[in-house]
C-alpha cells in the first residue's frame, strides 16, 4: 500500500489530500486546512504545509512517515495595493473638525462665534458672538445654569465633551445649536473663531459640507475656500459638525507622491497613466496576448506596488508579473491639521498583481519538506489543471466541462473538452482584493473587520429582542440580546453576532461588500473564460463548476451564476469528492494525477 499526500498552497489557506493507493485503486483518506504561512510561494510556507499535514495524518490514523510522496502544487502568489491620487496637503485649518458627527446634537441650525472656555464666560466681551467649550469636568446642569446666568452674552452655540448636549439645551432659556461628544475638545483654543452646524431630524448638514458654506461663515478668501475642500467633502452626510480657523500659517509639506505610470510588456508595450484610471490598465491588457512583465515609474504609488510585489521574491534571480487586475475604488486620506484623525475618501486605483518566478521557490520549499519530513517531494501541475480534475469529483459532474477556482488571490480557470485535454489560466484578484476594496470604501482601520463583512451576512439591531436582516426580514429573540448591540450594525457569524464598531448605516455596508464581490469575481470570471474560449466567446461553455474557498462564499457563486444565465450557461457550487464542499479541489487534484500517471493538458 502506498500513501500520497496532495497539498495545496493557496494566498490565504493551505490544504491538503491524503490516500491510499493499493491493488489498483484509490482510496481517499481524509483532508485538512490551515491558514497559509508566509506569503504563498515562499518558504515560510512549509510551517503551515506540517501543520495541515499532521492534521491530515493524524485523522487517517497514520503519521507522515506513513507516506510515500507529497506532491504540491505550482503557487504563485498574488500581492494587493492601492494607489492614490496626488493631493494638496495645503489647508486653512488647525481642526478641520471634532468629534466625528455625534449622533446626540441638540437644536438646529449654524452657529458661529468665537470659541471661550465655560469659566471664562465672566470676562467675556458683550459685542462678540461665542461659542462655549465645556469640559467634562462640568456635568449638564452646571453647564446650564452658567450659559442662562450669562444670557446678556451673544453666546451662539456650545460644544461639550460629554454626552449630555439634550440635557443641557432643555434647560437653557435661550435655545442654542449644541454638539457634544467632543473627545479632542482639550485642544480647542480660545479666541479661535468657529462654525457649529446641527441638522433637522432626518436631514444632515448643508453649510459645513460645502465649501462655499465654510467660506461663508467663516470669511475665507477664495484660496482659503480652495484649501477647505477636503475638509467639506470629509463631512458630506453628517448630522452635526465642527468647524474651526486657526491663524493663517502656509503648510510647507511636499505634495504627495505622484500615482504615476504603468508599464505592460508583452509583444508590445505600452505605458499607462493611473490617472485615467483602472479601465485603462484593463483595456490594455484586454489587448494583449500575453503578459510577460510590467514595471512603474520610480517614486510614484504605482511603481511602490510593483516593486513590493517583486520585493517577496527578491532571492530570486527571475522575477516576472504574469497578471494585473485594476479596480476603480476610494481610499481614506488622513486630513492635515485633524484632531481625531479625520478623513475624507479619494479616488484610487486597486491593484492585484501576480508574480512569476519560474520554480525556484516552490522547488525550495519542497526541498525543505523533504528535510523535515523524510519524505519525497515534488513540485507537479499547475493550479487550475489541478483544480479542475478535483472538480471532476463533485457528484453529477461530467465532460466536457469550464472550472472557475476562486481563491483568496487568484482566479484559476480551465476548460476540460471532451477529450479530457484541458486549457487552462491564472488571474489576479481574488478574495483579498475583495476584503481591500471594503476597507478601504468603508475607511476601517482592521483587515479583519473587512474580511468579517465580506464572510458574512448584515443586520441592525433594533431592539434588544430583534434584528432587522438586511433583506428586511425581521428576526425576534425570546430571550433578550446584549445591550451593547442595541442600535448597533452586526454581522451574522456562525459563532453570534459580530458588532461593527464604526459608525456605518447597514445600507451602505452591504452595498459595498456587493459592489466590491461583483467587480472582482463577475469580471474575473469572464475574463478569465474569454481568455480560455478565445474567438469563439463562451457560448461554448454550457457547465461551470466554483471551487475554492470564495465558492464558499453566501452570495458570490449566485452572482456569478446570475451573470452567466444571460449566456444560457449553467453555473453551480462544487463538492469535491461529495464530502469536501468547494473546497480541497487543487489538493485532492495532485491525488488524482499522481494515480493516473497524468493526463494530456496544456496550459
């Protein structure tokens, strides 16, 4: 008897395939999968190879000194960024605003004044306008009687640390727009001039969110009102807002770092201004037959992503890009002069990008299990000829048949005729680029809050009995929920419910998690299928089979079947070797080969 070890090193998982081989027939044994160590194709990838290996050994009740040979599969790995426009960094503004848009605000309308501090009221000037700053040392009832004690005093608004802005506008005599939970408001200075505005119930503000509005209350002159540009846009939508002008001080910061230019090297060249955006990289590539390299302009964003790209591969003597997958998107831009980290979104340019280097590396890291596990190793077939003989497993599947592999970095697909010979492709933009198209829409600060709204389902809590889904179904809970959910965005995990921290209406949420899995795994897919089925299109292509982990996904594999029912294609979900789900296709592949001895593909 002997037993064989198929492992599968994805962007984001490593997988593995055990059987036995004896009297001429397979037996497959048992799987297993661990997150990828290291980024894929590089030896820190052998950790997590052991790991789901042992896990893999242990389930068959054998050890890996058990097996006779492992076979890996060719990995190259895809690395993600974004570029981003060139801006000003001039601006007008110590504090563009404060306190991010409380939601507790009291009254309506703007506000402008002078700031003073509370204890300070007593030598105010009664031919100012004021506005009062309240720290929270004082509670809602002192801050009350000393604004009403004051009331000779043109005092236009106040800002207040805590949240008490309702309980201190009930008990004023004269009513005043109020906006508190200020958590920077130990850094407002006195004497600065500043704009409060407060929307009605159900509106958001209009003058703080335009820059002209700004320039009205604050008496800017037309650069001035140019500079406050992205402080107005950073407030688009709010409820309330802070605006402040300091004393007019020129920033002497560099303008940011160009975008710059691409460069796509094939039969022929061509250079790409980022500028123009990701439609022109992809209509460039769309014309080419084959990419063999591309390089970017020194000291710009784009050239700073491809040579990260090249820069994990660096002990490699051939390094290539094999395939790039541009996306037009938005990214968070930290505004000069904040307090509390404000942001406004610019345009961008996300990039996913595959790199080759020959098979060196995976040639390593076979080397290195060989060592550790005594073992025979082996580099052998690629991806998407892999995957596509796992999905041959799946129940009711048959030739001649089209695979789509979605995993976390890459797009792998190949065409099985009837023959049994198989075309296949490899693509970039996968799952990750997914989760950096959320964070970055989203303007989160953790990857993994991104990665936990793409995985699951939304909803708002809107009582501590019931959720409202969002499809709009309703769902009631006998016993009550933590309270700490009340009001609050969440999201469906099999383990209970997850809180969003940030502030995020729902609709927006789900939004963009849909628009970012349809701009990578649609377009992906076609373009993937295109490039196999050449000048015939993909009419024909009748079947296709979603494999990989993103096929696991609740919503991407309905998106894409939906696409391609307008081609009279049938589109479904894999279950490798009926147990598997979508998931252990490239593992369970290397099995498959290795017992066939191989079968006619070309790539």
């Amino acid at each position: 008897m002997k037993y064989t070890a198929g492992v599968d090193i994805g962007n984001a998982t490593t997988e593995v395939c055990l059987a036995s081989i004896s009297d001429g027939q397979l037996r497959f044994l048992s799987s297993a999968s661990v997150p990828t160590t290291g980024i894929k194709g590089t030896a820190n990838n052998v950790i997590g190879v052991l790991s789901a290996l042992e896990q893999a050994a242990n389930m068959a009740e054998i050890t890996t000194k058990h097996l006779d040979i492992i076979r890996i599969n060719e990995a190259a790995p895809v690395i993600g960024g974004a570029a981003i426009q060139a801006i000003t960094e001039t601006i007008v503004t110590e504090s563009s605003m404060l306190g991010h848009d409380p939601k507790t605000p009291a009254g309506y309308g703007t506000a402008v004044g002078e700031t003073i501090l509370l204890e300070h009221l007593s030598h105010a000037d009664t031919g100012k306008p004021y506005i009062v700053v309240v720290h929270g040392a004082y509670g809602f009832e002192t801050a009350a009687q000393q604004i009403n004690q004051y009331e000779h005093i043109n005092i236009t608004g106040a800002i207040l640390a805590q949240d008490e802005a309702v309980l201190v506008y009930n008990r004023l005599h004269k009513k005043i727009p109020i906006i508190d939970e200020v958590k920077g408001i130990t850094h407002i200075k006195e004497g600065v001039r500043a704009a409060i505005e407060v929307a009605l119930s159900g509106q958001t503000i209009q003058m703080l969110s335009n820059p002209y509005g700004i320039a009205t209350l604050l008496s800017l002159t037309p650069f001035e009102t140019e500079c406050v540009i992205p402080i107005s846009k950073s407030l688009i939508g709010n409820k309330s807002a802070v605006v402040m002008k300091a004393p007019w001080k020129p920033s002497a910061s560099q303008p940011s770092k160009k975008i710059g230019n691409i460069t796509l090297i094939g039969e022929t060249t061509t250079t790409i201004d980022l500028t123009n955006g990701a439609q022109a990289i992809m209509h460039a590539l769309s014309q080419m037959d084959d990419l063999s390299d591309a390089t970017g302009d020194a000291d710009t964003k784009i050239g700073d992503i491809v040579e990260n790209a090249r820069s994990h591969m660096t002990a490699q003597a051939y390094v290539r890009i094999k395939d790039i997958f541009a996306i037009d998107t938005f990214c968070p831009v930290q505004i000069s002069g904040n307090l509390a980290g404000e942001t406004y979104l610019e345009k961008a340019v996300a990039i996913a990008i595959m790199v080759h280097a020959g098979t060196l590396p995976m040639q390593e890291i076979a080397k290195q299990l060989s060592e550790k596990t005594g073992v025979y190793t082996i580099v052998s077939g690629t991806e998407p000829v892999m995957a596509s003989l796992g999905a041959l497993t799946t129940p009711g599947a048959s030739l001649p048949l089209a695979m789509l592999d979605l995993g976390g970095g890459s797009t792998d697909a190949a065409i099985i005729d009837a023959n049994g010979t198989i075309s296949s492709a490899s693509l970039a933009g996968a799952g990750n680029l997914v989760t950096l198209l959320i964070q970055s829409q989203l303007s989160l600060t953790s990857d993994i809050t991104a990665e936990n709204i793409k995985k699951y389902p939304a909803a708002k809590v809107e009582s501590l009995f019931h959720i409202r889904l969002e499809t709009g179904e309703i769902v009631f809970y006998e016993q009550g929920l933590d309270p700490r959910f009340f009001g609050s965005v969440v999201l469906l995990s099999p383990e209970g419910l997850i809180k969003i921290e940030e502030d995020l209406p729902l609709e927006k949420l789900v939004n963009v998690r849909k628009d970012a899995k349809s701009a990578v795994f649609v377009k992906n897919a076609e373009r993937a299928l295109l490039k196999l089925s050449h000048a015939s299109g993909i009419e024909q292509i009748k079947n296709i089979i979603l494999v990989g982990g993103s096929a696991e996904d609740f919503e991407i594999p309905n998106m894409i079947s939906e696409y391609f029912a307008q081609s009279s294609i049938v589109c479904g979900r894999g279950n490798i070797r009926g147990i598997c789900g979508a998931r252990n296709a490239v593992a369970t592949g290397l099995v498959m080969d290795y017992f066939s001895g191989g079968i006619d593909q070309h790539a």
